[in-house]
C-alpha cells in the first residue's frame, strides 16, 4: 500500500472540534496502493441537498451493526447515536446477530421507515450489497463503517489502515520470537499458526495481506514454517478456541507463534493454549486493543494488540454523515478502486475512502497507548493484577 490519508489522534480531534471531517494537509502514510491522492469527494448526486424531514420531523439515521458479541461495536453505537442525536437527528438502531439475511432486512426496514443516511458494519460485504444498492437507489447516503461493502454506490467507505494492522500483528509476533536471531540449526524452522478471522469480512484478507508481507518472506528464507492456517467464522472465540484445539492435537502441540487476527480469537485460541500449559510462551497476536486483550496483555499472554482509536472513526462517520445530508462539501477522502480494496481484480467500480492509522500495543506501552489517554479503564485492564505490580492511577 502506497502512502495515503492517515490522522493522528490530536489531529482528529481538532477537526472535529471545528466540525471539519479531515483537512486536507494531513501529512500522508501507509494506506492502500492507487487512487487519486488529495482528490476531494463530493456527496453523491442523491444527496447533493439538505434532505427534507415533514414539519417538526428530525431526519432519520440508521446505524446497522453486524452483530454486538464483538466488544468494540456496542461502543462505537453509543458514541455514533450520542453525536447524531446532538446534531439534532433521529437514530435508529439494528443489530443483525451475524445474520447476513436479517441484516438486508434490517437495512430494507429502515429505508421503509424514512431514514435518510445509514452507517453501516456489515457481516457480508458481497451479501449486503443487494439491499445497500436498493437504499442508495432510494436516495440514502450509505457509509461503510470500517469493513468495506462492495459496491460503488456507497457515499463513502470509513476504516483504519487494516494491511498495516497485519503487519504490525505479524511483525509483533516475530518480534517476540527473536526470529532475527532464530536458530534453525538447533531449533529448527519456527513453527507458525495463522489464524484468520471472518471470511466474510473483507478486512480480514487485508490483515492478512499485512500478515503474509511479514511472515512470507521469513517462509522464503526457511526461518519459518506455516504449520496451520485457519479462518475463523464470526470472528467467535468459541470457534477459535475449537480450531485451535483441532491444531494443537494435529501438530502434537508442537507450535511456536501464533499469528491472530483480532483480540476474540486470540483469546479464544490462547484458551486452547493455555490448557496445554503454552499460555504465555507461545507469542500470540491480536487487535482491537479491547479491554479483556489489554488485561491479557498486562498478564503476560497476549503478546501484541493494535490500537484503532474508535474514538476518532465514529465522530468521522458521524460528520461525514451530516455533511452529506446538509450537501455540504467533503474534504479529504481518496479514490480507490474496488478491486485493490479488495484484492479482486473481478470488483469494478471506485469508492471514496479514508484510512486512519494504527498503533502496536505490547506491555511496555499498553499504560500510555491505551490507559493514560482514556482508551481502556485502569480498572478493567489491570483486573487481578496485584496493586504492586500495577502502575499508578494516571
């Protein structure tokens, strides 16, 4: 991925401040490859208006959750329906329960319902594009919220920088294996499990993508050796637990890094490890920086999490949205084609899009990266953890 529009947290912050989504002399870094750079997005032509509402009437605004199972999207609907509801908007909320049919019902209800814009996570972005063609046909600014839905008739498309959230995974993990200095002659090829998450989110092929521009390399070079390689269905750690426990009896528990790709199946497969006493020696990635992955941290058995500070992407969406509806002019978003987003040369059609960065949290930084600055509570990260070994209050 070429370097492209990414924020940092203060920077954020004071746009929103000034009710501005993203300036557009942010300093550029890592995001996907092509594009056009500093090209400027405008509303879609359904909505180049302030929509109308009936006289007294808020306009309506729909959030479509995939599910709230995983920890961070219950958060993000608080802080998306508190900010539209100051705005002055009407929010409806639904939640899919990782029903890729329910979601289009869902979504094809609020349109029937009156809703002018929908922010929507989905659990299918190939699914989902049925019914979020029929909203956008209706006139509906639609925002992919941080997993792409492929079509180009989305307003926009809203994530984090998922390639380098593979790589930081991935080079976490070997980081923690000393493999510059991993000697195959005594110990032999390091032996890698990569676990994937949803298949259905295309997400997960980018941080694999990341993962892969880490760890194949290392394969090449005969230092590693990819002993399994799973995805994991709804991102559940029940499931990952499972696929871990199927891999640690096929390989003998003979395993000495596992690559994850988010902090429920990390700690669903540390679950499996830990029965086999391998908690805590085996590095172990993860993402998402939740407080149950924090605390796993803290505790010695998470290796690495990634910070995506939902605080900044949920007021982004919410501004966006509100732009859109007012016809207002949208700053800062780039161009990409469907096919690089989702390395699939048969995607066509582009989408406006806009990538926030990310950051590496290990237990040397996990305090400033996500306790000091508010991200997690003292109390849920440093849960059983002695006061004596626990940092102070910040």
């Amino acid at each position: 991925m070429n370097s492209r529009y990414l924020y940092s947290r203060s920077s954020v912050i004071a746009l929103i401040a000034a009710a501005a989504l993203v300036a557009a002399c942010a300093a550029p870094a890592p995001a996907p490859s092509g594009g056009q750079q500093g090209a400027p997005a405008s509303a879609p032509s359904t909505n180049q208006q302030e929509a109308p509402a009936p006289s007294g009437a808020k306009i309506k605004v729909g959030l479509s959750f995939s599910d709230f199972a995983t920890e961070r999207w219950a958060n993000e609907e608080k802080i998306m329906r508190k900010l539209l509801e100051e705005k002055g908007y009407e929010v409806l909320t639904q939640e899919a329960n990782h029903d890729v049919k329910l979601q289009n019902d869902q979504i094809d209800n609020m349109v029937s319902q009156g809703v002018k814009a929908l922010i929507i996570v989905a659990e299918d972005g190939d699914a989902i594009v049925t019914a979020v063609d029929r909203a956008a046909d209706a006139g509906v600014a639609v925002i992919a919220y941080d997993r792409l839905i492929k079509t180009p008739k989305i307003a926009a498309y809203l994530s984090f920088n998922n390639v380098e959230v593979g790589r930081q995974q991935a080079s976490g993990v070997m980081k923690a294996l000393d493999i510059d200095n991993w000697d195959v002659a005594s110990k032999g090829k390091a032996r890698v499990v990569k676990l994937g998450g949803s298949p259905t989110d295309n997400n997960a092929i980018l941080f694999r993508k990341g993962q892969d521009e880490i760890v194949d390399p290392l394969v090449e070079a005969g230092k590693v050796e990819i002993v399994a390689d799973q995805w994991v269905d709804n991102w559940d750690p029940a499931n990952a637990l499972k696929v871990m426990e199927n891999i640690l009896t096929s390989v003998g528990n003979k395993i000495d890094a596992v690559v994850a790709s988010n902090d429920g199946t990390a700690l669903g497969a540390l679950q499996a490890l830990r029965a086999q006493g391998l908690a805590g020696k085996v590095p172990i990635s993860g993402q998402d920086a939740t407080a149950d992955g924090c605390n796993s941290i803290v505790k010695g058995e998470l290796t690495v999490t990634i910070l995506k500070d939902i605080r900044d992407l949920a007021p982004l969406s919410v501004d966006l949205v509100d732009k859109l509806l007012k016809g207002q002019p949208i700053e800062g978003l780039a161009e990409y084609t469907l096919a690089e987003l989702t390395a699939d040369d048969s995607k066509q059609g582009k989408v406006k899009a806009l990538f926030l960065p990310v950051e590496q949290v290990t237990k040397d930084n996990v305090y400033d990266l996500c306790v000091k600055n508010g991200f997690q509570s003292y109390d849920d990260v440093y849960r059983d953890i002695p006061e004596s070994q626990r940092p102070p209050r910040p």
